[in-house]
C-alpha cells in the first residue's frame, strides 16, 4: 500500500485547505488504494480570518477508514520538550498494528509531565491561545507594514489561511 502525508494546515507556508480540496485529496487516495497521515499538529493556529481546520478523518467514515491523524499540543502550546502527542487510527486494523510496533520499541508510554501539561493547555489555554495568535498576527502585519514603507520590492506572501508554524514562530515572534 502507497502512503500520502499531508500536513493540514500546511507548515511552513500557511495554507489551509478547503474542505473541496481535502474531499478531492480522499477520493483519489482511496480511488488508489493510498493510506494518508495527516499531520494536523498545526491545527489549533489557524487565525480566525474566515479559514478554519476540517479534520480530515471528520470528513466521511470512508476518509476515516484510509487516514492516521498525527496531533500533538506541542506547537499550540510550546509543550515540545514534553513530548507529548496523539495519534489516531479509526481503522482497527491498522490501529492494532501501529500498537503492536509502539510496544515493540517500549514507545507506548506517554510522558507523565506531558499527559498534566496537555490537559491543562487544553483545559484552560483558550485565553493564552487567542492572545499569541493575536501578537503573531500582529507580527506579520508589522512585517509587512516595515517591507512596504522600506523595502517595497519584496512583498510578505499573504496565504488563504495563515498559521504559526514552528519555523514562523522563531522567525517572527
């Protein structure tokens, strides 16, 4: 079986995909017999300007049955030292097979201080998580603003949707 990873929201160039371009994305993969991971780490940064995350597992039990959702609160939150993440395999079959490898290798066991630290981020984060996408926003428009007024040959690429990504953050934060 091929394999397809997509990374939904893009990282690093910012694109959200619409739900027509995921839909067309699952119906070739399956018309081909190609699994997906989807890498929607990203998933919580996308500033609220009309774009939105799909899951692509949400979008139909067949997209559910030919995808691996990878997620983690380790970009929304800065939690990547804690090493904590999600992965989600509706299918059984595949899931039972992914546990069997995670055992094999002694990689089942989460991080303790990451399993508390995720909880709390998601639990009561909603406040931080607003005001960085704010301040980051805010770094772009700063961005763009200095680019126009001294540099006007260069211009900042505006995407569909932006997000944070890793790189982006470092960069711009």
């Amino acid at each position: 079986m091929a394999l397809m990873i997509l990374c939904s929201p893009h990282n690093p160039v910012g694109r959200v995909w619409t739900e027509e371009e995921l839909r067309a994305v699952v119906d070739l993969c399956i018309k081909n017999n190609v699994l997906i991971v989807s890498d929607e780490i990203h998933s919580d940064l996308v500033f609220r300007n009309g774009s939105r995350h799909i899951p692509l597992a949400g979008l139909s039990a067949e997209a559910a049955d030919h995808t691996i959702v990878c997620s983690a609160p380790s970009k929304t939150f800065n939690l990547a030292g804690l090493q904590i993440s999600g992965i989600i395999i509706p299918n059984l079959k595949r899931r039972r097979i992914f546990l069997k490898q995670m055992q094999k290798f002694a990689l089942s066991s989460p991080n303790a201080f990451g399993i508390v630290a995720a909880e709390a981020a998601y639990r009561k984060g909603g406040e931080w998580l607003d005001q960085c996408l704010g301040y980051i926003k805010g770094n772009f428009e700063y961005v763009d603003h200095f680019l126009s007024e001294n540099i006007p040959e260069l211009k900042l690429i505006h995407a569909k949707g932006h997000i944070l990504a890793g790189s982006t953050a470092e960069i711009w934060a």
